[in-house]
C-alpha cells in the first residue's frame, strides 16, 4: 500500500498532532491525546480516500479508524486541517508509544 500512495500523493512535509500514539502489532494507531505526535503529510486526489479507507478498515460493523479532519501544525509553523485516521478500539492492553 505505501509504494501505491507515494504514487498517488505528493508530499507535503513534516507536521504534528495532540494525540497519543501506541503499538497495536505491526502498526501503530493514534488517539486522542496531550502529547505531539510526528508524522509525515501527504495530499491526494479525493478519488484515493475509498481506498484508503477500505485499508484502514473505517467500515462494518466494528470499524478499527475514524477519518477525521484534524488540526495539524508543520514544521513550518502553519496550521491546516488534514485527514487523520483515528484509532476507535480499545487500547487497554496497547503499548503507549508516545
């Protein structure tokens, strides 16, 4: 799926979200939270997000994300309103990362 996106999207740059970030196996998950998460942002066409989302697992009856538009602050100190997927299970027995 990330040799498919980076060919699909372009990369905006580095940015951050209040949230908290954990381990749920091979991949990580965000959910509400104090602390700044780091990651990279990327934009595409809106024809991408079914894809996306099918992947994320955003549908069903027990849907494991959220797509939300959240506020994310770049290194560059500008603040825009990005798709975020947040993590909608429990993480009683996660790992907090951050």
């Amino acid at each position: 799926m990330g040799q498919w996106l980076a060919q699909q999207a372009y990369y905006v740059g580095e940015g951050k979200v209040q949230a908290h970030l954990y381990k749920v196996s091979y991949y990580p998950a965000i959910c509400r939270g104090d602390a700044w998460v780091e990651g990279d942002i990327y934009a595409c066409q809106d024809n991408i997000w079914p894809f996306l989302d099918e992947f994320e697992e955003t549908t069903g009856e027990h849907p494991e994300y959220e797509r939300r538009l959240t506020p994310v602050l770049l290194t560059t100190g500008q603040v825009l309103e990005a798709w975020v997927y947040w993590y909608l299970r429990s993480t009683e027995n996660l790992t907090r990362l951050v």
